[in-house]
C-alpha cells in the first residue's frame, strides 16, 4: 500500500475480501488474521467542538474514530455556535481543517440555533454539510419540517431526523415512534430523502419497513448498544445513559431482525462523550451520552459475527459501505492511501481508561472481544498505530 513491510492479507473489494500481499507503512504482529477495510463511516458522531471542548474536541474525537478503524465521520450540529449560517459553520470547519485526521464532515442545523422556531440558512451552507438534522432534539412543529424537507429536496441533502416527542417520557417508545411515523408521511409527501436516527422501538422498525415497501425514501440507523444490550441489562451508572434509553429484548429482537433484513441500513455509534463529572451521577442524574466508536466494531464482530448471526462482509456494509452511500461520503473501496486494518483474533479487553477520546462512559467497559483496528491510514498518512498510540497513551 505504502513504503513499509510486506505482509498477507485479506482486502475488502467489490464487496468480499480476497487474500494479497500488501505493503503496509509499519510491521504488524498478526499477520494471518489481518483484514483491510476501506474504514467505516460513522455517520451520526458528536464532536463538541466548536462550545464544549472538555467534553471532547475535533482532534481527540477524530483520534477515536481512527483508532475504531473510522476513515469517516460526520459530527451533529448541536455545537456553539450551532451551524446554521455560512459563519457559524465556518468556525466548526476551521476546527475540522485544523485537527481533523480522517474525513470529517458535518451536519448542518435544521433550524436556526436548534431551537425548532425558522429554518437555518439550508442553502447558503449545503455545499459543505452532509445533510441537516437538529440532532439532539426533535423538530416538533410539522410544518417547519415540511418546509425543511421541500428544501433540502430542492438541494438534494438528506435530513437525518432525531425523533422524539417530548410530550412522552423518554422510556415510551411513543416518544420516538410517533415522530418516525410523521417524518416518513413528510418525506412521501416531499419526496425528501429521510434518514432516521440512532432507532431503538419495534414499532419504529414497522413504520420503516412499510415505508421502504411503499417506495419511500427513507434510511435508518441504530446504535452496537441497542443491537446487543437491553433495558433489563442496566446497572445503575451513567455509563448505560443514552437517549433514546434501551429498551425491551423484544426491541432489541426486532432490530437484530432489522437489521437482516435491510430496514435498518447502518450502524451509526451516536459517539457523545461528556465530562466525569456530568457522568459520575448515577444513571437517574447524569447526563444522555456514551461514547462508541473505539469499541463498536469489536462488540459487533464478537456479538454479531463470531456468533454466526451475520457475516463480516454484512457487517461491513453496514458500518461502512451502506453509510458512504447514503451521504456521499465516497472511499467505498480500500485504496493505497486510505484504509483500515483489523485484527479478528486476538482477544483483547475493551479498557475506556485507554480510549483516545476525551469520553469514558462506555457500557461495554471490561468487555472481552476480538476485532481490534491496529491501523489506519487516511490520505496516505498513518492516522492511528495501536501499538505506538497505546503507548502514547
């Protein structure tokens, strides 16, 4: 791939991996169980910066994602400034040229400072946004999202719906089902591009699916959390607070068969780290937010794949392939200068004290697994090396 160490290993291309002789940029221990990916995408990331740096900034989050084999990321736009103007956003994409080690690109707002009352200026900032969501909150007032989903129809942009309707509890799967359920009407009357986030109810997954048989476009995500733990798991820590909360094993049954069966398009991690403090609350008092993305294709390939429930090239397209597509991020394939390399076999504890991230609150803390990112490479530079970072760290 690069001046370095020749070695085998299996490349991901054309949607399955083949067996070749690279040339890496370091020598790698595990040689007969390396796979090179082109990097996952993670399209719903929460970077804090511009506003709230001691939660995290862009070069200690874009550091995580590329330590979790990330070559992608799109950050939300609950910020401060929220960008929602050509000068807003240009004070998060100074931070993004400054820091950024892998492919960042942002979300625009829906409405101007995410406060559900104008639209944001969508046309003067859609060139440089992936779509617009106000993720964080949903758009509560129907006909500002209507409007806001006729024009990003007329600029070609996804909006990328955080639903949750706060006349419910957050724990009443009503709560998010009834802004699913309102949101694809909106996209079949609009012909906007819907993409439903972090979904976490059964009942949504049946709207989506009824939605995708009638032609409507519209794509989801859910979170590793969501497809591997429930509500009935929780402790009483701030490390399992998120929203929206797990939910029934019967929810979490529901995506795993959604995610089979395509209605759930993507895996996303809703990487959204805070202080120790904000999180050292207990769950009832600390506040919604866990961090994923050092961790979320390890707990994936031994809960998902290792388990036979799907196959690595599935879930390559669900954190990698699939994500690029809907948001035009490119890099579908492993090129020289761009890729990940994974290691499937050896065992390792997950351990949030060594996350790159500024966030530690994880519910996967202690986990035993495999699937290790031990490299990546991004614009032909070396963006994360597992056995020098670890050591940095």
């Amino acid at each position: 791939m690069t001046n370095g160490a020749a070695t085998s290993a299996y490349v991901f291309r054309n949607g399955i991996f083949k067996k070749e002789t690279v040339t890496l940029p370091v020598t790698l221990d595990a040689s007969e169980s390396l796979y090179l990916i082109p990097g996952f995408a993670d399209v719903h990331v929460h970077l804090r910066e511009p506003g709230f740096s001691y939660k995290e900034t862009v070069k200690t989050g874009t550091l995580a994602a590329a330590a979790g084999g990330y070559t992608a990321v799109c950050p939300m736009p609950n910020l401060n400034p929220v960008p929602d103007s050509p000068e807003n956003l240009a004070v998060q994409s100074d931070c993004i040229r400054r820091d950024a080690c892998v492919l960042t690109k942002p979300f625009g707002a829906i409405t101007k400072g995410e406060a559900g009352k104008a639209l944001s200026d969508m046309e003067a900032i859609a060139d440089d946004v992936a779509g617009f969501s106000d993720d964080g909150r949903g758009v509560a007032d129907a006909g500002l999202m209507r409007e806001a989903m006729i024009r990003a129809k007329a600029l070609g942009k996804v909006i990328a719906a955080h639903c949750e309707d706060t006349r419910y509890l957050p724990e009443d799967p009503k709560s998010e089902w009834s802004e699913v359920e309102r949101d694809i009407l909106l996209a079949k009357e609009t012909g906007c591009a819907l993409h439903i986030c972090h979904v976490s109810s059964a009942v949504s997954l049946g709207l989506i699916r009824q939605a995708k048989r009638d032609g409507i476009d519209v794509t989801s995500e859910t979170g590793p959390h969501y497809l591997l733990l429930d509500a009935f798991m929780r402790p009483d820590s701030g490390d399992w607070k998120m929203n929206p909360p797990l939910r029934f094993p019967s929810d979490r049954e529901a995506l795993l068969e959604a995610l089979s069966d395509g209605t759930v398009d993507m895996i996303a991690t809703d990487h959204a780290p805070h202080s120790a403090e904000e999180k050292s609350r207990g769950f009832a008092k600390s506040l919604n937010g866990i961090v994923g993305r050092e961790c979320a294709f390890p707990v994936l390939y031994s809960g998902l794949v290792k388990t036979g429930f799907m196959t690595l090239e599935t879930l390559i397209e669900k954190m990698s392939t699939n994500p690029r597509r809907r948001f035009s991020l490119g890099g579908e394939e492993v090129t020289p200068d761009t890729y990940a390399v994974l290691d499937l076999d050896t065992p390792y504890v997950i351990c949030a004290d060594r996350f790159a991230s500024m966030g530690r609150s994880t519910p996967f803390n202690g986990r035993e697994c495999t699937g290790r990112c031990l490299l990546t490479v991004y614009g032909g530079n070396t963006v994360w090396n597992s056995k020098r970072n670890l050591t940095e760290n």
